[in-house]
C-alpha cells in the first residue's frame, strides 16, 4: 500500500502522460487580493466626463522594428488602492512563477473601459471623468531561429495617468515593459 501511495505521489508530482499526449499537472493558485475592494472608490470612474486619452502600445524588437499593439485590448482602469495593489503585485518578477492570476472582485470590471486597438496599436478613449487611471495593452510576437525553436516576445504594457475635466492627452506611448510610463 505504502509502495502505491508512494508512485502516486511521483507520477501527480512529475506529471503523468497519456498515449494522447496529455499531461497532468499542478496548477498554481490565483492571488487574493489582500486590499478591500469598495465601489465608492471607483464610482467617480463611471460619471460622464470630458477628458480625453489617447496613444498607441508599441516595442522595438532587437532588430530595430516596430510591433505594434495591433488587435489588442487596451484597458483604462480606475485607480485606487484595490488596483494599485494588483499592479504592484502582478509586476513583480516571480508572479507568474507563483500565481496564475488575480481574483479580482464581482464589481472589478464594472469600472474598466476596454477597446480593440487599431492596425497601428493605437487607442482612445472619450467622455473620461478627472482622475488617475492605470492604462494596460500588449504587445507579443514570435520568432523561430534555424532550428525551428519558437519564442514568444514583447509583454504587458502599462502606464499610469493622470488626466483633468476636458482635459486632451493626445500621444501617450505605451512602449516599455519594465517601466509604468506617464
């Protein structure tokens, strides 16, 4: 019996392989955010407003050329100490190594805008109310060296703004994985 126990435990360690090539494996858990979500934060996000943001999500690649956020979402979410902790937290270097994702409160998307960007990975955004906002996209492609090995590029795009009543920002670039542009 010790003998059984002790092969079932490897194999849901190692990770079992079917005939079909199915693998089992253990999935990390998604993070909990520890900040209390509260509406009245974000309800000043959902009033008509006059503001304006506007840009474009792109990366240079190492040769030189341009990838654009093309096809993507682009998400405008309202800041607050419930997102700052997620993005704090996300950002980290090891998130994805000890999480899958975030679970993000019944209301959380209630108070995101979201649109497709454009050919040219560019987004706008009208009828804001004044406030700071955190602003995300991506940008990703592939390449296959001589071996015909494919690797994945690019990532997360973010970028914190802050915008007043009618107030316009025309070219904001999201171009840096590693830095929150303003």
């Amino acid at each position: 019996m010790k003998r059984v126990l002790g092969l079932l435990v490897v194999v849901v360690l190692v990770g079992w392989h079917t005939k079909a090539g199915a693998q089992i494996t253990i999935s990390k858990p998604n993070y909990e955010p520890v900040t209390e979500f509260s509406n009245d934060d974000f309800a000043w996000s959902l009033e008509k407003g006059t503001g304006v943001i506007a840009g474009q999500g792109y990366l240079k690649t190492e040769g030189g050329f341009i990838q654009t956020a093309i096809g993507e979402e682009v998400a405008l979410i309202p800041k607050t100490a419930y997102t700052d902790e997620i993005v704090n937290t996300t950002r980290t270097d090891d998130f994805f190594e000890q999480y899958t994702n975030v679970n993000k409160h019944i209301d959380y998307n209630q108070y995101r805008r979201q649109q497709t960007a454009d050919e040219k990975g560019r987004f706008r955004f009208e009828g804001l109310p004044a406030g700071t906002y955190y602003i995300v996209t991506r940008v990703i492609w592939y390449t296959r060296d001589q071996n015909s090995k494919v690797s994945l590029h690019g990532g997360l795009l973010w970028g914190q703004i802050q915008i007043g009543e009618g107030e316009v920002r025309e070219n904001v670039k999201l171009n840096s994985i590693t830095e929150i542009a303003n």
